[in-house]
C-alpha cells in the first residue's frame, strides 16, 4: 500500500514550491503573522492549514500584471 502523507508542516523553500508565492512575498506574510509558522530550533516551520487559509482567502479573478512601475518609467 503506498499512501501518501501529506506534511502539516513546510519548510520554507517547500512552502514557496507548494504555493507558488515568492520568497519575498511569503518572509512577509510570515512578518504580519498572516500565515502562522513556528519555530523549531532554527528552522521555521510553516503551518500549511494557515497557508492554504490565506491562498483560499485572496479574491479570485485576473491576475493584475503591472510589473514594476520604476521600469516602466526608465523604459518611456
């Protein structure tokens, strides 16, 4: 029988592959206590229930692609 488990807890860098959200991004939302982590030692671990939570909370809809604003102005 090959059942597969799925973690309650991710590291960073397999939180950001689970997700899709940047580094940056996710360091952030980790600081507004958006998504909620623990420490263990010095490893943080990331509560993927709080991650699926927060992605199920965004609005739905097209993905507004603006870019950065500073390039934009450079490239007129």
């Amino acid at each position: 029988m090959n059942a597969q488990i799925t973690p309650q807890f991710l590291r960073l860098e397999d939180a950001i592959a689970y997700s899709g959200i940047r580094r940056s991004t996710l360091f952030l939302l980790l600081k507004k206590k958006s998504i909620k982590s623990h420490a263990v030692g010095t490893i943080r671990l990331i509560d993927r229930e709080s991650l699926d939570g927060f992605i199920r909370s965004q609005p739905q809809g097209p993905i507004a692609r603006g870019g950065n604003k500073r390039k934009q102005e450079v490239a007129k």
